[in-house]
C-alpha cells in the first residue's frame, strides 16, 4: 500500500513540476503514473550503476554532478513515456531538482506501512 500512495505523490510532484518548469509537459493522469513508476524504477537500478561509474567526477565537483544525473534519468524516462516530455538540457536539471524536492517533502510524511506520520518530538528541555 505504501508503494501506491508513493507513486501517486511523486506522480502528483511531477504534475506540479510540470506546471512550474517550462520544457517539462505531462499530459495527463496516466503518463504522470507511467512516469513516475519509471523514473522510480530508473533510481532503483540505474542511478547507482551510473553513480559508481562517475565516482571520480562526483569527487572532483564536490556532488555537484549528481543533478546532472537526474536530470539525465528524467530525460531518459521522458523518451520512454508518451504524454511526457523534457526539452532541453537546464529544464531537465531544473525539473530534476524541482522535484527532488517536492516529491521528497511529500513522501516525507508517509510512514513504511502507507499511512500519513507526522512525528513530533516531546523532549524536555533542561
């Protein structure tokens, strides 16, 4: 369960993205999920292969490279998926970034199980 609600907030990230950076178009609904999925399929397996490859690079920019990585999945998926489309390099980077943030403070209230989790911490102090 936890996995569709997920999918359904970085769907809905990305619809937000696409609303706010020009170059970035989904049509829809089901391209939004279709992308989604892909793009989270693409974090899962590509981005750590391409990440070990471009170790070096990573080192040298001090992790500045690794938006340029996303942006390079974004677009990526983009090619595979009808309805949703990335032109140009900095809408990819921009894109990439946008929505690393916005799907990450969204999924930052969803617990393991599905369910929305805000956590409040009670310490006293001295």
């Amino acid at each position: 369960m936890g996995f569709l609600i997920r999918l359904c907030f970085n769907a809905l990230a990305l619809l937000l993205v696409s609303a706010v950076v020009p170059g970035i178009e989904v049509q829809g609904v089901l391209p939004a999920l279709a992308a989604a999925f892909f793009l989270g399929l693409a974090n899962a397996v590509l981005r750590p292969l391409i990440v070990i490859l471009t170790l070096p690079l990573i080192i040298l920019t001090l992790g500045l490279f690794i938006p340029i990585i996303n942006a390079f999945l974004l677009k990526l998926v983009s090619t595979m998926i009808r309805g949703f489309e990335v032109h140009g390099f900095w809408s990819a980077v921009f894109g990439a970034l946008l929505l690393s943030i916005v799907s990450g403070v969204l999924n930052f209230f969803i617990n393991e199980h599905g369910r929305m989790e805000v956590v409040v911490s009670r310490k006293r102090l001295p």
